[in-house]
C-alpha cells in the first residue's frame, strides 16, 4: 500500500514538473508588454490626441480676434498663449524623440494669425502621431538624455508625458473657452473616442 502511494506520489511531481515547464516555456515566448503592447497602445494614444486636438482647434475656430486674445487667470493667460504653449511642448517633445536639440515652433512674441497657430498646432500633432506609428518596436525602450542633469527617460515614458500634458491643457482650453464666451464646447475625453471609433 505504501509503495502504491509512493509510486503515485512520484508520478504526480513528475506531470507536475512537466506542465509547469511548459507554461514557463510558453510565458517566455509570450510578446513583451514593454514592446508591443506598449507600441500598440501608444499608437492609439496617438490617434486620439490628434482626434481630440482637431476637436479643439475645430472649436477654437469659432473664436473671434477678441475672444482669441482675452486674458483669463490661468496658467497661460488666454486661448492664444495656451494654444502655443501646447504646441510648442508637442514640437519640442518631438525633436527630442528624433534626436535633435530641444526647439519650439512659435515664439510668444510672434504676431501669427489664429489661424496659422491652430493648423501649425494640428499639424504637428499629425506628425508627432506619424512619428509613433513608425518607431520600431524597440525603439519605444530607447532613452533620451534630458533637463540640466542629462536625466535618461525612455521614448515610452516621452510618449505618455505628451499625451498625459495635452489632456490637462485642452481642459484648460475648454475652462477659457467657456470664460470668453465660446458655446458647446467638444467631448474629448478617451472613453467617447473608444465608443465612436469601435
């Protein structure tokens, strides 16, 4: 009896063993959430801030020159400044993912038309979600040296502080919208870009 129960214990370690080998086999064959799931995940983000952008400055295009230009206490003191703000984080993150020195794409004294920022801004957006689309799988783990102290952050990390940044400051545009008296202003938030576009 105690023989058959030893006999019976070795053969169920040994089916034990076996299956756990294979699931470790297989896990480590499994894609790496760092990489493609990441890369696939921030692609999307891309498609939605360049939807939630167009939304915005298809919005903002309703604003007259006054409307445009009126200060609001905010961090950046109308929907001009922080329009460019944006778009010069979105320009400046970008030359950095590509390697180049930090630069923006207007400066706060220029005197360019409403116009000519809302579609420079979209325009970058576009670019900046073209740029995600084609990094290669790895290239998401690549570093960049930024800031005074040379700090390393992975393009992944760039990548989800533009989208993270762009969210908190279409809420502000949509507050300053609404101040200077812009009406129905746009759903941008991800859940309704999920819903409309699955």
């Amino acid at each position: 009896m105690n023989k058959n129960l030893a006999s019976t214990f070795k053969l169920c370690l040994v089916i034990f063993f076996v299956v756990f080998f294979q699931a470790c086999g297989e896990l480590s064959n499994s894609p790496k959430p760092s990489s493609i799931q990441g890369k696939e995940s921030m692609v999307k983000m891309a498609e939605y801030n360049t939807w939630a952008n167009k939304q915005l400055v298809d919005w903002m295009a309703e604003a007259n020159e006054d409307q445009w230009n009126r200060e609001v206490i905010s961090s950046f003191k109308s929907l001009n400044l922080t329009t460019r703000h944006l778009w010069n984080a979105e320009w400046g993150w970008l030359t950095t993912l590509k390697n180049e020195s930090w630069s923006t794409a207007i400066d706060v004294e220029d005197q360019a038309e409403m116009t000519d920022v809302l579609q420079g801004f979209l325009k970058t957006t576009k670019e900046f979600e073209t740029f995600v689309t084609q990094m290669e799988d790895n290239a998401l783990l690549g570093v960049r040296e930024i800031g005074a102290n040379d700090e390393k952050i992975s393009c992944l990390e760039i990548i989800q502080h533009v989208y993270n940044h762009a969210t908190y400051h279409r809420g502000q545009l949509i507050t300053l919208g609404r101040q200077v008296g812009l009406k129905n202003p746009p759903r941008t938030d991800y859940i309704y870009f999920f819903m409309i576009n699955e």
